[in-house]
C-alpha cells in the first residue's frame, strides 16, 4: 500500500479537549490535561498512525481574548499551529454551547484556504436537543466538509472521525519513525507532567499565573534521571500553597509527577522541586522559551 502522511490541526477555545482528543487518537498520552482552560500552552505535535498512514495531530493553546504578554504568545501559537495544516478541526465543546469565543473563532476561520471540518466534543454530557442547532449555525458562520459528534471521554464518535482523517490525508512518505508517538522534547514534557499535578491537585486555588522553569536535567551514571525544577509563582501567598503545611502539597505533586514520568520514559526519575517566588516571570524571555513559546510583543 501507498504511504500518506498529512497534518491536522484542531484548534478551539479553551477547555474544548483538544489535548484528550490528541491522547485518543494517539492511542498513549503526549498532551497534559486538566478540567482548567488554558491548560494547553505551547503547540505540540501527536503522531498517530493507522496502517499506512501517519496523521501529525497539532494541539494548540486555547484561542481567547489576550490580555498581557503570555496570553498573546499562547493565541499566536494556536493559529500558527493551523498554518498549512492539511486538514483544520474546529473543536466545539457541546455541552458550553456557543459564545463569543467560539464565533469569533469560527469567523476568522471562515477565509482560511485549508479545508475544514467541524467537531463538537463532550456529546455524553451535552443536551441532545441543542447539538443539531449548534452544528446548524456553525455551517452557516464556516463552510465545513464534515460534522463530527464525538466524546473524547467515552471514545464515541472517535472511530468514525479517524477514518474520515485517514482518508483524507494525501499520499507522501511519513515524517517520524513509527515509534515516536510526539514532537515534544522530554525535558518539556517533565515540565508539562509537573504543571499538569499542580493544575489537578490545586484546583481553584491556584490561579494560573505558575511555570515551571528547568533547572537541571541530567543522565545519572546507573541509567536514571535526575531532573530539578523551579515552580514559579506570583506571590508569596501562592508559594505558601503549592508548599502545602508542613510540605506535604509539594510531596504529592513532586511524587505523582515523578511516577508518571518514570512510567513514561520507562526509567526511574529522580525529580527535585522547589518554588520561588517570582512577581515578574511572565515577562522572562527564558521561561518562554522553557515552555516553547515565542516571544510577542
């Protein structure tokens, strides 16, 4: 059989399940995840591959309104993501409907020369009366090839829009050996698995206004990692909350980022975390490009 190889970028507002869908298709998880928008920060690249075909999922930040300089670099990353892509998914979350976010995504969307289909994700929890009319309008705002009804939880739907994907991606050789499973560096994706417990084990109290900065990342002579990282914070009232009393909150986020790292990279992880107390770190070239953002104006 011919070998296709091709590029899909999903884009959408935060909170969508971009990076859930991007971990389905994979089949293995390549993008962190949290039930917080803005979760996703940089572009990242899933390879998924379905017999003689390799689909390149792009997942990017959720698109909003930015406000300072980190919002700017995520949206910029989002549509730069999208550029060229072969194929560009609109995804939807059902169950929030549409806003003003999701319209003023799908106008600019409208004049892209890509072509375009439309996914509206989390169906297992939306009203079944409301999808038919969200799809509807969506037509009317973006001319999309195909409408998919899917559940990124529940993997309903998933099948049918993989084999859509398949089908359409133009013949050419594959880009990535057929055990890489994404683009991202491991040293990014420490950062990415770190940020991602403190998102989970936080919840609402911590806003988002945290990065987590490499500070060494290192072979050690019996085959293991020693990985040390800074979680940078805003305030000293932030840093009182990752640290937790006694210590105890920055243990747990340092020991289950630490077990899913090990199981990742298949070797045991040595992960050293502190916090420091940094009012200004959004405005640090370096921490962008520790997150793998560009630096915007």
């Amino acid at each position: 059989m011919t070998k296709k190889c091709g590029v899909v970028a999903l884009i959408g507002a935060p909170n969508a399940g971009k990076s859930t869908i991007i971990n389905a298709l994979v089949g293995q998880k390549v993008a962190i995840t949290s039930s917080k928008p803005q979760t996703t920060r940089t572009r990242l690249l899933g390879i998924a591959i379905a017999e003689e075909t390799q689909l390149l999922l792009v997942d990017t930040p959720g698109i909003f309104e930015p406000r300072r300089r980190l919002d700017r670099a995520m949206v910029s990353a989002a549509w730069e993501g999208a550029e060229d892509a072969d194929i560009l998914v609109l995804l939807v979350d059902a169950r929030a409907g549409l806003g003003p976010k999701v319209t003023s995504i799908v106008e600019r969307m409208h004049h892209r020369k890509e072509r375009k289909i439309l996914v509206l994700n989390k169906v297992d929890i939306a009203a079944k009366d409301k999808l038919l009319n969200h799809a509807s309008r969506l037509n009317e705002l973006a001319e999309f090839e195909e409408t998919f009804f899917v559940s990124a939880k529940t993997g309903d739907g998933l099948p049918e829009l993989r084999e859509y994907l398949v089908e359409a991606m133009p013949e050419g050789p594959w880009h990535f050996p057929e055990d890489q499973v994404s683009d991202v560096s491991e040293r990014l994706l420490a950062a990415e698995i770190t940020r991602e417990q403190v998102f989970r084990q936080l919840h609402a109290e911590l806003p988002y206004a945290i990065a987590i900065a490499m500070e060494q990342y290192k072979d050690r002579a019996d085959g293991s990692l020693e990985i040390h990282q800074q979680i940078l914070v805003e305030k000293p009232s932030q840093k009182a909350i990752v640290l937790g009393k006694g210590g105890h909150q920055i243990k747990d986020i340092g020991a289950k980022a630490r077990a899913e790292l090990s199981n990742i990279l298949g070797r045991k992880v040595h992960l050293y975390l502190h916090v420091k107390v940094s009012a200004n770190w959004d405005e640090d070239k370096g921490v962008y490009e520790d997150m793998g953002l560009d630096w915007v104006k």
